[in-house]
C-alpha cells in the first residue's frame, strides 16, 4: 500500500460539516481523495462549501456533493442516506459530528425540554443515523463509523453534565456499533476532542482571561484548532487505522 491514509474511492458523509472540526474533517478527507458529503441545516452553507472543497481539490481525486439535513429530524437523516446513495453510490465513512449544547447550569436548573434536545440530538440522531448505515455496510463488508464526542464525556461538570452525559453515550455507542458489527469488518471508533477554536466553543475561548485558566492545565497550554482533529478522523477512517476499533480517541493538547 502506497499511502495509508488514503481515501480514494470511499464515500463519506459527515454531518455538520459547513464549519468547524465537522468542515476541517470533510476537507481533509476530500484532500485524501474521498467524496464527502457537506451537511448542515442550511443547504447555502452546504452548498458554499462544497464549492470551496471542490475548488481546492484543482481536479484532483475527491470531491464534496451538498446534502441539507437537520439531525434532529428522522425523515431528514433518512433523506440524508438515500440522496448519497443515489448521487454516490454507497457510504464508506459515516462521520456523526453535528451535536447541540442548549443549556450551561446546574443540574437542577436544567428544563426537561433542554435536556431532552441533548440526548436527542447527541445520541438517539446518531443512533439513527448508524440504523440506517450499517445494512449496507454489512452486506458490503466494510465500513467505518465515527463519532464525535468529547472531553466531556470523559470528565464531570458542574455547568456541562447533560452534555457531557450525550457524549459519554456516544463513546459507549461506538463500541458496541464494534463489538457488534466487527465480524463484518465494520470499524466504529470515538473521537474526544478538548476545547477547540469553534463559535460551538465560542464562549470558553473569546474572553483571553477564560482562555487561559481553560487551557492552564493542558500540556500544550493552548486551544486547539479544526484542521488538528481532522487528521485524527482521517487515520481512524483510513487502512492506517484497521486494526483500530471500539475506542475512544483524546485529542486534547493533553489536558
Ligand atoms: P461548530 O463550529 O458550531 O459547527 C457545528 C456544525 O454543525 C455546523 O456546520 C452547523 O451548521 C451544524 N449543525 C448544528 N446543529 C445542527 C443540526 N441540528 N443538524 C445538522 N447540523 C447541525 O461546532 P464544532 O465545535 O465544530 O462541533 C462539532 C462537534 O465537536 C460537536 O459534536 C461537538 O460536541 C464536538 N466538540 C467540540 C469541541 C469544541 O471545543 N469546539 C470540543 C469537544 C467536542 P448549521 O448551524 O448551519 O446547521
């Protein structure tokens, strides 16, 4: 094998994907030569940035085809599937990146209605989005699933519990898609990032103050940025990552 990270052929779809670590992820993948699906709820943003993935590509292998879809809707994920499969043919790669943090509080303040927005979107979407993918991963015998969580799943929070409940969720939901579908040479792995320069971020990091006392006990004592997750999803969807399955990636400037 030449180049173990490369993705020519292979068909990703990542939700989410008209800005931050979901943007940086499908850019890098159409770079290793994929055709990636660009989707978010705004098909002017999805469409805007496919035309700047394919632009850059300048013809070589790769591409971005753009999808519309709102996660928390069952008819749109659905849409979101078949539209790939019958403008692209198949779905290699499943990146669930979209997710929703409604509420930063006390539990005891949180309404239900935010904390089911979190669960729903955060969990039971992905949960769906993989029901629909994994069929014709198995009759196929190959595909990759990919969730990103995060620190918070992995850490407590006084103001982030229910989010980080979502997240924790999604690395247990990675590995059972592996427990489950690994005989069929379906790989499902998480990745955790930690703070990471998004507007999803935003208020963690635009105050330098905030800044500093979040990244103080991070060893790269630093924010990270889109393009330094992106190289992570890449090599877990690659044949660089084929004996990786089931687990939960920190990428976190080691905090
Ligand atoms: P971001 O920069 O705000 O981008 C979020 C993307 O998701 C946008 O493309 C947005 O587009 C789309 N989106 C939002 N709600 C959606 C919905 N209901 N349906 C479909 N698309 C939706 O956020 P990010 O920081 O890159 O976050 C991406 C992932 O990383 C999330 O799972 C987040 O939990 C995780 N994460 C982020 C950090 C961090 O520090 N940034 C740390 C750990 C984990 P539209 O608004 O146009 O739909």
């Amino acid at each position: 094998m030449d180049n173990l990270f490369d993705l020519t052929g292979k068909v990703a779809i990542v939700t989410g994907s008209t800005k931050g670590i979901g943007k940086a992820i499908a850019e890098q993948m159409a770079n290793h030569g994929a055709q990636v699906v660009v989707s978010s709820r705004k098909e002017d943003a999805c469409q805007e940035v496919a035309d700047s993935i394919n632009a850059a590509l300048e013809g070589k292998a790769g591409g971005a085809t753009p999808i519309a879809c709102h996660i928390g809707h069952k008819e749109q994920l659905e849409n979101l599937v078949n539209e790939t499969r019958s403008r692209l043919g198949k779905i290699d790669i499943l990146v669930c990146n979209a997710a929703v943090n409604p509420f930063y509080g006390s539990m005891l303040d949180i309404p239900d209605s935010a904390f089911e927005k979190i669960l729903d979107s955060n969990v039971k979407s992905n949960h769906w989005l993989c029901q629909l993918v994994l069929p014709e991963m198995v009759e196929r015998k190959d595909g990759v699933i990919l969730i990103v969580s995060s620190v918070g799943g992995l850490n407590g929070s006084a103001v982030l519990g229910t989010y980080g409940v979502s997240k924790a969720a999604d690395m247990a939901m990675a590995r059972n898609i592996a427990a489950e579908f690994g005989l069929h040479n379906i790989r499902a792995n998480a990745i955790a990032p930690g703070l990471i320069r998004t507007d999803f971020a935003r208020a963690l990091w635009e105050n330098s103050d905030t800044l500093k006392a979040t990244t103080a006990n991070a060893s790269l004592r630093r924010i990270g940025e889109p393009e330094e997750i992106a190289g992570t999803a890449v090599f877990l969807a690659s044949a660089a990552g084929s004996f990786m399955t089931g687990q939960t990636l920190v990428v976190d400037g080691g905090r």
